[in-house]
C-alpha cells in the first residue's frame, strides 16, 4: 500500500486547495472520501468471496476424503460381514426363533391414544375459566419474544 505521511498529505491538500480552488474543495474531498469508500467497500467483498470460494473448495475436498472413507469401512464391513457369514451357516439353525412383538389389541391402541380425561394437561388447562387467568396473570394468548419486546419497549418508552 502506498506509505502516505503527514508531509505529503499536507502537499497533497495545498496541491488541491490551488488547483480545485477554497470554494469547491469541501465538495471534491466529500465525494474523494465517497470513492474511496467505495474502494474500500468493493476490495472487502472481493476479499470474502475468495476467502468464500476457498471454503467450498476445502468443504468439497473434505466431503470426498470422508465419502472415499466411508467407502472404505463399508468394504471392510461387507468383507468381514462375508467371512462371518461363511463361517456360521451352519450355526444359523440355532437363531430361527423370530423376536417380533405380539399386535397390540384395539384396547391397548385406545388407552395409548386417547387423552387421559381429567388428568390430561390440556382439558385442566383449558378447563381454568377466562377470568381466573386474566386475575393470576397466565397467559391467553401466544406471543413470540420479537413481537413481545416490541410491545414492552414501545410501552416504556412512552
């Protein structure tokens, strides 16, 4: 980057001050300061999309060493799982026995499914009367936290 002191700014400034004139100086350094903003700017975003770019190509590298992997352990799997399988067919007759669970009958299914009655959280819930919420204070009425800092903070504000 070019090394600018304090000396040659000043040249810089007096420079400007003769050839731009005192009454459109503001003007001409307001819009120098817009450009170079600008610069400044467009270079940050050039910056991150490379530094981006190379992301995606160190993601993707490392998607294809961990998926060249994976493919290895299920070749090392499948090997082993071939070898076992070899070896114990004549051991297979001893494990027939078949481990499924009975169906569940129509009153099983009925007591899993339906709600509790009076115990269930939502009729006591919805059994307290309007009233007695508004008085204790719960909740009637479901708000996000956005939506609520926003009423209470336009409401202290006032």
């Amino acid at each position: 980057m070019i090394d600018l002191g304090v000396s040659k700014l000043a040249l810089i400034a007096v420079v400007a001050l003769v050839v731009v004139g005192p009454e459109r100086l503001p003007k001409v350094a307001r819009m120098a300061g817009n450009l170079f903003g600008r610069a400044q700017r467009y270079m940050a975003d050039v910056k991150s999309e490379v530094n981006r770019q190379m992301e995606i190509e160190e993601f993707k590298k490392f998607r294809e060493e961990t998926t060249s992997a994976l493919k290895e352990v299920e070749n090392s799997i499948g090997s082993v799982a071939k070898e076992a399988s070899g070896n114990l067919t004549d051991q297979a007759d001893i494990f027939e026995t078949s481990f499924e669970k009975p169906p569940l009958d129509e009153k099983e299914v009925m007591r899993k499914t339906k709600r509790q009655g009076r115990n269930s959280w939502g009729v006591r819930r919805a059994a307290r009367p309007l009233w007695f919420k508004r008085s204790s204070g719960m909740r009637t009425r479901i708000q996000s936290g956005a939506a609520r800092m926003k009423r209470f903070h336009h409401a202290a504000g006032k």
